[in-house]
C-alpha cells in the first residue's frame, strides 16, 4: 500500500467495489456484468460517480443498475453495507 493510499484511508476513503449491470448495445434484452473498485468516499462514492457519469456520456452499453459494496482498509473487522444506487 502506497503512502498516499493509507493517507486517504485515514480521512474516510474505503475500498468500493461496484457491480455495474448494463445492458449490450448490440443486444439491448441481455444484460452484462462490469466490476469496478477503487478507494473511495461512502456514502456518497464522489469517484464511483464520476466513472457512471462518463460511461454514460461515452459508452453505448446503457446502464441497468449498480451495487455497491465498500470496506474499510485500517480496520479489518469494520464492513461496510452494501447499497444499490438506483438509475434514472
């Protein structure tokens, strides 16, 4: 773990990882799965956001839902809750 990582960790920031279902663009009625983790800010996930906010403004697989999933580093017995991001 880099400096700056264990940095952020100490102001709040949590491993989260996001189950991103979208649906293909060639293929509308089937659903895929995409993962994305990253440190970042609970509950608000300002970088989770970020990256929806580009994929739906640069990729043409339109998104379906998101789960999202976080966990503190520091403390190994601390979890976090899961929680589903609802699309418009």
């Amino acid at each position: 773990m880099s400096d700056k990582e264990f940095t952020l960790q100490l102001q709040g920031y949590r491993m989260a990882t996001a189950e991103i279902l979208y649906h293909m663009p060639d293929h509308p009625s089937v659903l895929q799965t995409f993962v994305w983790q990253n440190l970042d800010l609970s509950p608000s996930y300002p970088k989770l956001m970020k990256f929806l906010d580009f994929w739906e403004d640069n990729l043409d697989g339109r998104l379906h839902s998101v789960t999202v999933g976080a966990k503190q580093l520091i403390a190994a017995s601390d979890i976090g809750e899961a929680t589903e991001i609802v699309l418009h």
